[in-house]
C-alpha cells in the first residue's frame, strides 16, 4: 500500500521517502522535514498514534492518518495527537491525494484584503481577545504574553473564527475555510480540533473563554473574560 500510495504522488510531482516501520517514520521525518506525512495508524514498531505524537515534538507538518478503523474513538485517539486529517480504508488514492493537495493550497499566511483593486500590504494588525493574541500575518499565539503552540491546523480554524469574531460559523463553514470545498469526510473533524485549542489556551468546554459552542449550530469566538 505504501508503494501504491508512493506511486500516485510522484506522479503528482511529489519527492516521496518511505518508512515502514514507527522509529524508521519519526527518524526519516526529522531529517527529511516534509511538507506533508501520510501515516498508517498500525505499524510495527510504534503505532501511527505514537509516531504522530513524537513528530508533533519537532515538526508542524501535515498529517494525514491512515486507518482501518472506523471506530469513533480510534480516530479521535489519532487526532488528539495533532492529524490533521484521516481516511479509512479502504480509499480510492486519487481521493487521497485530492486532500493532499488541498492541504498544500492553505494559505500559510493570513488571506490579505483587497483595497481599491489592489491587494493590501500585510500589516495587518493581531487580533486581540482578552488576554489572548492572534498574529494572523505571522501565524503566532500568545496567551498573557507566553506563545502557544498550535499546530498548523489548529491555528488555521482559530484564525478562521476569529477573523469573524460575531458571527456563529457552521462545521461546514470551517471545514470550508480551513480544509476547502472539495473536502468530503466526517465533519465532526472539527469539533476534535477546537478541542485541541482549547486545551492549548487553557480554556474548557465550561469556561468557553475563547471558543464558544453555539448548540445545533457551530462555534464562534469568546469574548476571553
């Protein structure tokens, strides 16, 4: 699998390095730092979970968890260690490879105005709440002065709510915003990954300082009081 997988992104012009095993995985990642991981959950050695946490230690890259597992729980177990995003086997490559590509398509900076016809310089300035400070242009967070570390995905959904703070944004909207139109799969994706910034900004699904949950609805930005 591993080979097929290989196989259709080099065709799509990808440089592609193989592990077939945990330790061979972590050691390959951090002395190749790739763009983009694509991790079957069981491999000897160390499972992709595993793997997936002890790459989060090193590298922000994108993860894109392999599974033969349909069980809620194993996909949120994979996900709570910084993936980004998960297929289940089986799955068609061209459809994994259409998520691949989409990643790459993020904007690693924040989207720029458009001003008078023209495109805006980047000063745009950081967005504040409370004690909580978002630096959409540099991809930044600090909270009370001390940065906190998100992983791209992460910062990708908060920069998404907080650049419309007053309004309630649905699953599909930010799975739109962060993952794009094209992506099809289990939209409680999201609410996996607002756990993860929570956690990180200390907030709680009690407290919801900075992530509010709207319900039947979606989420939207706190006011960090």
């Amino acid at each position: 699998m591993a080979e097929l997988v290989a196989g259709y992104l080099r065709r799509d012009g990808y440089e592609v390095h193989l592990a077939f095993d945990g330790p061979t995985g972590v050691a390959s990642a951090r002395e190749v730092d790739p763009d983009v991981i694509v991790l079957d959950l069981g491999l000897p050695g160390l499972d992709g979970v595993e793997v997936c946490r002890r790459v989060r230690t090193f590298s922000d890259c994108y993860v894109v968890m392999l599974t033969a597992r349909t069980d809620e729980i194993d996909t949120l177990i994979g996900l709570s260690v910084g993936a980004d995003d998960y297929v289940t086997k089986p799955f068609r490559p061209r459809e994994l490879m259409a998520r691949i590509t989409a990643m790459q398509r993020r904007p690693r900076r924040a989207a720029t105005a458009t001003v008078a016809g023209s495109v805006a310089d980047e000063t745009v300035p950081p967005i504040l709440v409370g004690p909580l400070r978002i630096d959409l242009v540099g991809r930044e967070v600090e909270l009370d002065g001390d940065p906190v570390g998100l992983t791209r995905t992460e910062f990708d959904v908060l920069a998404a709510l907080a650049r419309r703070p007053l309004a309630v944004l649905t699953r599909r909207q930010l799975i739109e915003a962060v993952w794009g139109e094209r992506w099809v799969g289990d939209e409680h994706l999201v609410d996996v990954h607002v756990l993860h910034v929570r956690q990180k900004l200390g907030d709680t699904a009690d407290a919801q300082r900075f992530v509010r949950t709207v319900r039947g609805v979606g989420y939207r930005m706190g006011t960090g009081e």
